[in-house]
C-alpha cells in the first residue's frame, strides 16, 4: 500500500510539473503562434485523459498516432515549405507520450490503491459480527456458535433447538413505506426476540427478512413456549405500526426444528429449520 501511495505521489507531481512547464512554455512563447500552442495543449489534455480512464497502453497509442501525424506535418513542412522545425515541435513531441505516460501510471497506482481499499472493506465486514439495524449477532456468528452448540449436543447428548423467524412481503413492504420504517420495525422484531428468549441462547440476524435463533439446551416444548411468546410480540409491533390512515399486517412465519444425530452441519440445520417456515400457515 506504501508503495502504491509513493508512487501515486511521484506520478502526480510529475504530471502537474509537466504541465506547469508547459503552460509556462506557452506563455513565453506565445506570439503570432498562439492558437496553435493552445492547440497542442488541448492535444496533450485529451491525451492525459484518454490515458487516466482507459490506461497507459491505450494512452501510448493515442500518443504515438499523434507524435506521428504531427511529426509528418512537421516534416513536410520542413522538406516542401522550407520551414524548420523550431523548439515548440520537440517539446510538443515528448510533451505528448510523457504526459500520457504519467497519466496512466498516475491511473495505475490509484487502481491498485482503491481495489486494495475495497479489499480492506470486504475483509472487515467479515470481522463484523453485529447487524447495524438490530443490533443482533450477524449470519457468521450464527454459523459458528451453532457448529458449537452441535457439537456439545452431540458429546453430552443435549438437547438443542433452532428457529427461525421470517417476515413476509418484506420487498413490497420497503415499496409500500420505505425502507427506514422497514428497518425500524426489524428493529422492533429483533428487540422482540431477545426479549422472547434466555440469556443462554443466541439470537441472529440472518438476511434482510430473517432471524435466527439457537437454543440449547431446549426441546421441543420448551421451544414451543418461546414461539408462542413471539407470536404475541410480533402482534403488538403490527399494532403499534399501523395508524388510521395507514394499516397493514406483519406477517411473519415461524420454523422450528430440534437437533438429531443425523444432522452433519449447521448449514445444513438451518436448511432443514427454513423447511419448517412452509408449515407455519
């Protein structure tokens, strides 16, 4: 990253040095060949840009066609018109391929410094295990404390439930009220379920409409229990949303599944747990 930063640097002042000697070229040379000066300074401009946004190769080659068309006319005009080429063709010359040059060096390095910067993003959302609208554990944690509480389960032959919680029409819901209310009712739900369960359980946000929750020590019945608790919640959030003029449901589905043997991963519980949200009518 340093080095990309360095570089970046170097890349930089040179290209803006170059320009500042051009521009100072210009001024002192201007005269009765002022527009073609301006003219070639619009060329070199193209050029630094068509070598920023599609980099140095396209912007060699841009330059090099250039160089050669102009080069040409200034041979010509050497060999037919009798008119020397005067020190504003050579710098124009090597002003041309050294600004694209830099330019898509200067490109290149910034490149590298923003794919690095969205790695970085990437890896630390992975070190990110809180859900910013609930505040619930994220999809990462849930995996790993349920490949835990398996594992327990399986050695002490515990017991061990999970169950997930799904609310529906979540897209038209966003269409309907927009997605800060949406969010502030997830907020509601998830608040709902850490009410609904003991400290000893984990509960997650999964995706943007589910919920998770692992409980070990817990079967059948006592899972039960804590559906029933969340289904009372969960109607006093409807409540609490809808108004005169503006009245909807919160429809959320409910799935449930006590561990057995035979299940091998958490990825697969929770597949088998998302089955059980068809049965919920």
């Amino acid at each position: 990253m340093n080095k990309y930063r360095r570089n970046l640097d170097v890349y930089f002042l040179l290209l803006i040095m170059e320009i500042f000697m051009v521009i100072s070229f210009v001024i002192f040379e201007i005269g009765d060949k002022g527009f073609s000066h301006y003219f070639f300074m619009l060329v070199m401009f193209f050029l630094i840009v068509i070598s920023y946004f599609n980099g140095i190769i396209p912007g060699l080659i841009a330059s090099a066609i250039t160089v050669f068309g102009y080069g040409s006319y200034a041979l010509y005009a050497d060999v037919v018109s009798n008119v020397d080429a005067k020190l504003d063709t050579y710098v124009m010359l090597v002003a041309f391929p050294l600004g694209a040059f830099m330019a898509g060096r200067f490109s290149e390095n910034m490149s590298h410094i923003q794919e690095r910067n969205k790695n970085l993003e990437a890896q630390l959302k992975n070190f990110v295990t809180i859900d910013k609208v609930t505040g619930l554990d994220n999809t990462k944690s849930f995996y790993t404390d349920l490949d835990k509480e398996m594992s327990r389960a399986r050695r002490h032959k515990g017991e061990l439930s999970v169950m997930v919680i799904q609310m529906q029409y979540y897209s038209e819901l966003v269409s309907l009220i927009g997605i800060e209310k949406v969010n502030g009712i997830l907020k509601e739900i998830g608040d709902s379920v850490k009410r609904s369960v003991r400290n000893e359980d984990g509960a997650y946000k999964l995706s943007n409409d589910m919920f998770g929750i692992v409980m070990p020590n817990t079967g059948v019945e006592g899972a039960k229990v804590v559906m029933d608790r969340m289904r009372k919640e969960f109607r006093e959030i409807a409540l609490k949303n809808s108004s005169k003029d503006e009245k909807y449901n919160i429809d959320v589905k409910i799935g449930m599944l006590p561990y057995t043997g035979f299940i091998e991963s958490p990825f697969e519980f929770k597949e088998l747990v998302e089955r059980e949200l068809e049965f919920d009518v």
